[in-house]
C-alpha cells in the first residue's frame, strides 16, 4: 500500500488508468480512481485527494462539471 499523498485518476478508459496509476505508485502516491465525474465527485467527498487528474469527456458528467462543482 502506498503512503505518499493521495492522488485520484478520473478517466473510463481502462488503459489509461493503468498507466496513470503505475507510473504514481512507482513515486510512492496513494492512487485512487473513478471512471465518470459522478464517481469523481463521491471520491473527492469521501478522500479528499490532495490532486485530481481529471479527463475531459467522459459519461455522465465530463470534466467540466466535475471541475465547476468542486
């Protein structure tokens, strides 16, 4: 488990998400991820990441209305 600040990878395309999170835990972050801005906004309520990467289109909710109701 990784103990460095949290960092939360918002992306539904799985691929991405793995690269993401592998090259973040190899700098001993704490990765946590959600695939649509719904899940995102849930995430940040309940963790409070110290950094969100957020990809713009996405389901539900893009990028842009997860930034405006942060």
């Amino acid at each position: 488990m990784q103990s460095g600040p949290t960092v939360l990878v918002v992306d539904d395309e799985p691929n991405i998400v793995r690269q993401l999170s592998f090259v973040l835990e190899r700098e001993d972050l704490r990765v946590l991820v959600a695939a649509d801005g719904e899940e995102a906004l849930r995430t940040i309520r309940a963790e409070q990441p110290r950094v969100v990467l957020l990809d713009v289109m996405m389901p539900r909710m893009n990028g842009y209305e997860v930034c405006a109701a942060i």
